[in-house]
C-alpha cells in the first residue's frame, strides 16, 4: 500500500473523513462521502440524512465499516478512553512506533480530526499530499483513537 494524496472532487470544504478514506483506498471523495452517507443510514435509519456535501463530521464506527466495504482491516490499537495513562501527542505516538510499525499504515484521530500516517510520511485534508510529518500540522494534538490499516481484498473504486 502507498501513501496517496487526496482526489477531492467535490465543490466546497473537504473534510477531514472523506479525505482520509480517500488517501487510504485511493477513491475520490465524492464516493467516500456516499459510503459514509450509506454507512449512517445503516446505523442510524431515524435520523435525517445529510448530503454528499454535508459528511463534515464522522464516528470512528463509521470510518471502520467504510474502510471494510472497500476491503480494509482497521484494528484500533490504541483508544484513549481505554486506558488511565497520560495524554499521548500524536508526535510521541510517531517517535515511540518500533519494528514493523515504523511502515505500517495508520489512521490517527486526535483532536477530532482524522491523518493518515505511514513511515515518515503524513497525509491529512490540510496538507492534501504527503509530507514529512516533521512539517506536519497538528502533531502535539492529543490522540484519541488510532487504527492499523491492512489491505485485505481492496475493491477498485
């Protein structure tokens, strides 16, 4: 798996939810925006549903059972509502990574805000490309969940 930059086909914002899906599986926002649309009507059939355009905020349920449609594993390895320890940064998650996991895929939500992070390389809505997560925005925000993200039997958008 590469890291890819964000194909943002939509008028307007490009939020954070849509872009990480689409540095992940490589589809244009758009169609991540209508599997996010989809995943919510499934988990939440009474409430009102949004537009393509209005998918501005996203639950980490919601990111996982997209990523799975497309043919992605995210097993959460960290969530800070599990564990009593100190408040992690982001850039301390990064430094502390070993072995395999210094190359692995990741999808970090910290600050309510999703990045996609693989190697020494960063990619968010903001940056839009990948970056050296030394020039990377919000790395002393506080993590809140973060998933490894393996590629089972992706599907072509």
């Amino acid at each position: 798996m590469t890291l890819r930059s964000v194909t943002h086909d939509l008028a307007g914002s490009l939020w954070c939810g849509p872009a990480a899906l689409s540095i992940i599986s490589g589809c244009p926002t758009s169609k991540c925006s209508e599997l996010l649309l989809e995943v919510r009507q499934r988990i939440t059939p009474w409430k009102k549903a949004a537009t393509v355009k209005g998918i501005k905020g996203v639950y980490p349920r919601e990111v996982e059972r997209v990523l799975e449609s497309l043919g992605y594993r995210a097993t959460r390895v960290f969530n800070s509502r599990w564990c009593d320890c100190e408040p992690t940064s982001v850039a301390k998650f990064l430094r502390e990574r070993k072995g395999a996991d210094a190359t692995t895929f990741f999808l970090i939500s910290a600050g309510h805000h999703l990045m996609v992070v693989k190697g020494r390389k960063f990619v968010d809505n903001k940056t839009r490309k990948p970056v050296w997560i030394r020039q990377a925005p919000g790395r002393r925000k506080r993590l809140e969940v973060v998933w490894r993200i393996e590629r089972l039997n992706a599907k072509a958008c």
